[in-house]
C-alpha cells in the first residue's frame, strides 16, 4: 500500500464545492474519477479543506491510498490530460501512511481580494468581489488584529451544528492594498463554514465606518450576535496548506 498527495489548483466558478456531492460537479468528484481512471482501482479522496460552491484553490491538498506502482512523477502529467480546464494537479507525492490532507494540516492561508474601481471588470468578477467604495485600511486593519487568537468564532459561522465546537485559532489576519486590489489574508489553524466570507464581510463594513472595529471583539464574546455581512464566494481562494 502507498501514500500519495497532491497539490491541486481549481477555478470553482463552475464547481459545487470541493465535497462530493451526487448529481452535481464537484472537485473531489471530477478528482476521483480521474484518480481512479488512471489507477485502475477504487480510491478515497481525501482533502485538507471543503471549499464551498464558487469559491477557488491555488494550492489545495489531497492524498489518497493505492496499491497501484504507477511512478509519481508521472501522476501530474497522466492526470493533467484527463481533468477539465479548471482542475490541474500541480504536484504529486509519496508520503507517510498516517499522513491526512485534512487533520496532518498545520494551518491553512486564505485570501479574500476587492477590486476597487468605479465599474466591474469581465477580467476580474471571476476571481474577486467588485465593491467600488472608499474603504479605511486601518479601520479594517484594527478590526483584523482582533480576530487573532484563540476563539470561539461561532457568530462566523453558518450552519452550526449542535454541540459542534467552534472554537478555532487564527494566526494572523491582514489588510494590504494591492494596486486597485484589496486583498485580505487569514492564515489560522482551520475555518468554520462561510467563515472567512463573514470575517472579510465585517472587515468591510470596518473599512466603510459601518461598524466599529471593536465590534470584532463583542461578537467574538457573545453567544448569540452573528456577523452580518458575508461577501459573495468569488474574492475567496485557498493558497495554501501547511504541514
């Protein structure tokens, strides 16, 4: 038995989500038929994160077991011809059996992007969210540096479910102006459903003086307040997973 990982790349305009689904397109679906299609024999996917419908990857991981010989530097290649235009494997490796894409992860790094101009781009609105308003980076920024820390991170979520335990770390969050970019990085150690897309939401309604940065923190601290705004999942893309 092998061990073998890839990194993976995916525009998930097209895609319902990374999980499989029956009866619609979804990455670890069109994966697992490549997969097992090359190897000739039934394969699990794994993956180190379930991105939602619409939202993309730089650098998703998965990994999957095999009995199959096929040399790895091989895979990328072999499976590159048979996978759609939106769906590329990137890299291939041998690792441990005990490795997992999801639960071996260290962290994992997101971004949310803005583009900023007066009127939406045909090059942009696949791959970021159009919000043409004047924004306060450091009001965003103030609001970013409380969401860093151990915290029960519920109130940035959507469908909870009972008992489940939210409680999440974030290492770091921060606001850079790009060019006519806005891009928000969020490196932490796992992301609760819709949860950068509600944590970029209210750094946004921070940036348009909509909210005041230390609301963060009593929404972090309540039990029941939930955050209001979730941008739409285009601006989100997975950049990489660390082991």
């Amino acid at each position: 038995m092998r061990a073998l990982a890839l990194t993976v790349e995916y525009d998930g305009t097209d895609f319902h989500g990374f999980a499989l689904q029956s009866n619609v397109r979804t990455v670890q679906g069109v994966l697992t038929k490549a997969v097992q299609k090359l190897l000739q024999e039934e394969t699990l996917l794994f993956g180190a994160s379930r991105t939602d419908a619409g939202v993309h990857a730089r650098a998703q991981t998965v990994h999957f077991h095999t009995i199959c010989p096929i040399p790895v530097y091989r895979i990328p290649e072999a499976l590159n011809k048979a996978l759609p235009p939106d769906l590329k494997v990137r890299r291939a490796w041998e690792t441990n059996l005990d490795f997992h894409a999801r639960f071996s992860a260290k962290s994992r790094v997101y971004h949310y992007t803005l583009y900023c101009p007066a009127h939406p781009s045909v090059w942009q609105t696949r791959y970021a969210c159009h919000y043409p308003f004047r924004l306060n980076l450091q009001a965003m920024q103030a609001a970013a540096d409380q969401l860093v820390g151990t915290h029960n991170f519920r109130a940035f979520a959507i469908k909870v479910e009972a008992g489940q335990n939210c409680e999440r770390t974030l290492f770091s969050a921060t606001v850079q102006k790009r060019g006519y970019r806005i891009v928000m990085r969020f490196e932490g150690t796992a992301f609760l459903r819709g949860m950068v897309r509600l944590m970029a939401g209210s750094l946004v309604l921070a940036g348009r003086e909509k909210m005041k940065p230390d609301t963060i923190g009593a929404l972090l601290r309540s039990k029941e307040a939930h955050a209001s705004l979730m941008m739409p999942p285009q601006g989100l893309c997975l950049m990489k997973v660390n082991y």
